[in-house]
C-alpha cells in the first residue's frame, strides 16, 4: 500500500519590460500617441513609449494519490489507484500600457469592471496604470486508474490499463473592461439578460451555437467548465532470449479544454478568413493515439546495449495558442487548429570500446505533418501537408568518456560530447513576413532571420506590406546547430574535481523564436562557458 501527498506553495513577484507592446495592434497609434484624436497634424503628441507590467502570482496546489501494487513474483500483477489534484493560481497584473498622460485612460477605465474584486481591492491604482486583470484560476481533477500485468507464458507478457479522469476548470475574475466570471456564466447559462449585460446578442450567440460556431456544452451555471474521460494502454512484450526484449504498445493522452478569458467574443475584424469568426469560449481536448513497437537489447556478450522504439501518433484537435483578432493581435487565445500525425523512430546506444572507453549515443528520427485544418484558418495556419513547429527532423547527441588511473588512489577521466539538432520552424501561424515588415518599420532593419514561405497570401486576404506588396504566407526558421562540451576530471573515494568548456566553439543556437510582440525575440543558448566543479558525495 503506498501513498503520496505533496503540497505546494509558492508567490511569486515581478516586473517585465512590456515595450514591444506598442509596436503593433488595433489601438497601437493610443500607446504613445494622440494621432486618433489631436484636431490638426500641429496638436499630435508623442510620448516615451517604455512600457512595463508588474504582476504578483499566488500558487497553491495539494496532490493526494493511494495506490495498492500486488506480489511482484506471481505471474499476474495488478495497479490500482485513485488520484486528487487541487491547484490554484491567483494574479493581479498591472499594465502600463495605454496613453495616460494624454488622457486615453481615465481613472475610471483604469478601476476593474466587475463586481468580483478576487485578489485586489478594484482599484483606483496608480495614475501610470492603464490596464489591470485580477484572476484566479482553479483545476480540481480526481482520477481512478489501474494496470493488471499478465505472464501468459515464460517469455510473453500482456498489460492493459485504464485512466478514469474528471476535471472541473474555474475562471473568475476582472480586467479593466472585462467582467471575466459574469462573462463565462452568462455562456454556462445562456440567459439572455446576462449575454446582453456582457455586451452579446443573445440571438447571433445561438445562431453561433446552432451552427457548431461555438460550443458551450461543458459549461454549468456557474462557468465551471468540466470535462471527464476514459485512457487505455495495452501492451505486449516478448522476451526472445535473456538478453532481448520485443514490445509493442498502444496508448492514449489527452490535454484538458482551456478556458479563454474573452471568449465568445465576435472579431472586430470580418473580413477575409474573420468573416463571422468568434473566439472559441474554450479550446477542446485534444486527444493522442500513438502507436509503438520496440526492442531492448544488449549484445556482443554485454558489450553493446540498444533501446529503439518507432512510433505513429494521431493527435485529434490539436491545441494551439493564436493571436486574437478580436483586440490586439499579439494577446493569444487557445483554440483546435485541426489534427496532426508523427512518425518517429528514437534510439539510444551504449557501447564499452574498451575497459576504459564508454560511448554513448542517442537520435531521433521525426516526420510531422498537419493532417487536418479548420476552415477558420485558412491562410492563418500552415495547410494540409505542413510540418508541426519545434520538430526537427533529426537529431542527436555522442559522448565519449575515457578513464585512466593515476597515483596514490586517484582516477581521472575524459569526456566529449556533441549534440545536434535540426532545423526546425516557429509557431504555427504564417505571420513571418507580416512580423519581418513591422520589424523594418520599426528598427530600420530586417531581422535577418530565415523564413521559410507556405503560402503566396497571408490570411486569406490581400493584406500589403509596406512596400505595397501582398504578404506572403511564412514561418520563421530555427537553424540547426551542434554544441561540444569537453571536460577533464580527478575522481578519489568521496570527492570530485572537474574542468570543463560548455559549448567550446561558442556556438550562437536559436533555441526558440517568440513573435507575439509584432517583432521576433529570439532565444538562444549560453556562450562558451568555462569553470571548475568540486563536489564530494555524503553517505
């Protein structure tokens, strides 16, 4: 009989450099400037355009799991279990972001607009303050879950399991201009006097509705969004001598609806892919079926080990994050981009060259492509066909470590290492050569950056560039890059001393490149690193 019990938490004050805010979106011209509003070109105003944000996070969360596991030695061997997981997350971010010295803002706007004050007092704040949300965000999910192991005979072994989940999501809170917790029971609801409150017409909300627009259906009267379901695994395994194992496997994932903070909400813009768009009130599970077969296996008397898995995996309804429409375009929003397949093969090897020599090794082999798109996007995201972001198609790591004895006790060792990754594209919108533009307008200069082209028209419109020209369909490109680590180390009983070079030819990765901020912020790896460790091992 085992259990576990963790409890966490956790607070967490910061202040985040928010200037990229300003250089794009529907209200971009109000963030330092009074062009909408000033009576002649003479009367237009420019301020200093450094924006910030100051946030303060509470987190807490209590996990509690009982599991009973049977005799390991009978040839039939059963997991069961139940799991509870409470978690909450409490916020109160504070925005210079708008105009105020100018006037946009007035001390009213900069008061929160619900009659929920969770986690602030509603304000007035501070005059420099133009936008505020306070939310707090709450999951609750209770699982059963059980795996019954069968030898059926001496080599071969069968597993199934299953996973009964229930998870309920709360959003509650305010921003500025949003009542977030009246805004989500009004669709729970769908009363008519609470849509009109929260600015809909109920009618065009159950058109929506009727025509699988949106969707509502996991909602009660209180907003609380909850969803429950069942996972399975199955398993074989088949042991072809004392030294290799075959297996194949089938199972099951999921990721849980997200609730969007002004979802429902109708696109200011309706043209082109907009045209009657709403922003999903939340994004649906997505689901994963995947597929293994495998080996484990070590050979040449123990000399060489080798574990490879090839897989396919179906995902249904793939989440992403995209930009909202409805406001400014870098706020995201979740939503189901359509489905996706992979086909991988993983392999890692350890091989003892010697009595003094170890290598070791590790690739991936990836093929991803979307196998569906919602029409909605059409022109926003990669078409039928397209490979999902952050996937390389290969990579992989070696590592060499060779030992030699010294004097008096002491071993020391050598170790290298290089690891490989390929290419891989950003996001799964086709903003790029939108982003590029604003970021010549910007800075002068293009980013330099790679884009690899998807589409000859963005967005299924004729949106032109600053040059005139009709934007192009693109993702940014992640290069591939190789990082070498050497080391030299001195071993004795308890005690260690190492030198070491992380990334010795100083190699500049693009780890991930953000483009939410109208400009690509790109970010890399750490510089040529050199440094001592000492360390010592504590019995």
């Amino acid at each position: 009989l085992v259990y576990t019990g963790g409890y966490l938490d956790r607070e967490i004050s910061s202040t985040i450099d928010y200037t990229g805010y300003t250089n794009g979106g529907l209200f971009a011209a109000y963030y330092v400037c009074n062009h909408y509003e000033a009576a002649t070109p003479a009367d237009e105003v420019c301020i200093d355009p450094t924006k910030f944000y100051k946030e303060k996070t509470d987190t807490s969360r209590v996990t509690h799991e009982f599991r009973i596991n049977t005799d390991v030695d009978k040839p039939w061997r059963v997991t069961a279990g139940i799991f509870y997981d409470d978690q909450e997350v409490s916020s109160v971010g504070q925005f210079k972001i708008a105009n105020t010295e100018l006037g946009f803002f007035t001390d009213l706007q900069r008061t929160l607009v619900g009659t929920e004050g969770i986690n602030s007092d509603g304000g007035p704040f501070s005059s420099e303050i133009s936008f505020v949300n306070d939310v707090t965000h709450t999951i609750e999910q209770i699982a059963v879950f059980g795996q019954a192991e069968y030898d059926i005979t001496d080599k071969l072994t069968a597993t199934f399991g299953a996973r009964w989940y229930q998870i309920d999501d709360t959003f509650k809170g305010s921003t500025t201009t949003v009542d977030v917790s009246r805004r989500i029971r009004a669709f729970g609801t769908l009363d008519a006097s609470e849509l009109e409150a929260v600015g809909e017409d109920p009618a065009l909300i159950q058109a929506a509705i009727a025509s699988g627009q949106l969707d509502v259906s996991l909602l009660d009267n209180n907003g609380t969004l909850t969803v429950d379901d069942t996972i399975f695994k199955a398993s074989l395994d088949y042991k072809l001598n004392d030294d290799i194992l075959l297996f194949t496997t089938y199972s099951e994932g999921f990721r849980p609806p997200v609730t969007n903070r002004v979802g429902g909400g109708l696109a200011s813009n309706q043209s082109g892919a907009f045209e009657g768009f709403r922003i999903p009130v939340y994004s649906t599970t997505d689901s994963l079926d995947n597929y293994e077969i495998g080996l484990k296996g070590d050979f040449l008397d123990g000399v060489l080990r080798v574990n490879a898995t090839a897989y396919y995996s179906e995902i249904t309804d793939l989440q992403t994050s995209r930009y909202d429409p409805t406001n400014i375009s870098f706020l995201v929003f979740t939503d189901n981009v359509g489905d996706a397949e992979i086909k991988g093969l993983d392999a890692d090897i350890t091989w003892l060259a010697t009595d003094n020599l170890v290598i070791n090794a590790a690739f991936s082999l990836l093929d991803t492509e979307l196998s569906r798109v919602n029409a909605e996007l059409d022109g926003i995201a990669p078409s039928v066909g397209a490979s999902l972001p952050y996937s390389a198609e290969f990579s992989g790591n070696i590592r060499a470590r060779y030992f030699f004895e010294l004097n008096d006790g002491y071993e020391g060792y050598i170790n290298g290492s290089v690891s490989y990754t390929g290419e891989r594209l950003a996001g799964m919108a086709m903003d790029a050569y939108v982003t590029e533009d604003a970021t010549r307008l910007i800075y002068g200069t293009g980013s330099g950056l790679s884009i690899q082209k998807e589409a000859d028209v963005y967005a299924g419109a004729s949106f032109t560039d600053s040059n005139g020209d009709v934007f192009q369909g693109g993702r940014y490109i992640q290069d591939s890059y190789a990082i070498a680590n050497v080391s030299v180390g001195i071993t004795k009983d308890d005690w260690k001393a190492e030198l070491y070079i992380d990334n010795l030819t100083d190699e500049s990765a693009i780890l991930y490149i953000d483009t939410q901020q109208f400009t690509p912020k790109v970010v890399t790896n750490r510089p040529r690193t050199m440094g001592l460790r000492l360390s010592y091992d504590f019995y």
